[in-house]
C-alpha cells in the first residue's frame, strides 16, 4: 500500500535526515521529526517553507502550488504540500 511506503529525507546545510510516509507532507514528517523547518499558512500559499530540491522526486497535494513555473524549473518546492515519492534531498538557503 502506498500509505505504508517510506522515504528518507534529507535538509541541507544541516544534514539532519528524517523518514517520511508517502501519504503526508514533507513539512509534516520533518516538525514530527523536529527538524529545523521553516512553516507559516501549511497550505501553500505563503511561502515560508521554500526551498530547493536537490534530489528526488514529489508530488503536490493540491493542483498548483504558490509557485511560478520558473520557481519550479528551478527546483524550488513547497514540502508544506509536497509528499515524497522517493527518497529526497531538501536545500534550504541560509
């Protein structure tokens, strides 16, 4: 079942690593793991949670992201409404 897959994540520059389930958010999985993650609205809109995707694969829970298509041509993601589908690797700039 996909509920049940797990994947392992990784913030940069702090190389702090967290599992994360294939039916939650990113962002959810890392404050259950208490990683130092940014989060404001957890909808999507404000933004406070981006950073880049260095690695990996995801899907977003909603239809468009608050997210221009050259902030995703660059890599820029939201994980407040990003779930994993496969292991990944999360910039955020310091």
């Amino acid at each position: 079942m996909t509920e049940d897959r797990r994947y392992r994540v990784t913030l940069l520059p702090h190389g702090q690593h967290f599992e994360a389930r294939a039916d939650e958010s990113l962002l959810k999985a890392g404050l259950r793991a208490m990683a130092p993650m940014r989060s404001s609205c957890r909808n999507g809109t404000c933004r406070t949670c981006l950073c880049r995707l260095d690695s990996g694969q995801i899907a977003y829970e909603i239809e468009w992201p608050g997210l221009t298509r050259e902030e995703k041509a660059e890599g820029l993601v939201l994980p407040c409404v990003a779930r994993p589908l496969s292991d990944v690797v999360l910039r955020y700039e310091t």
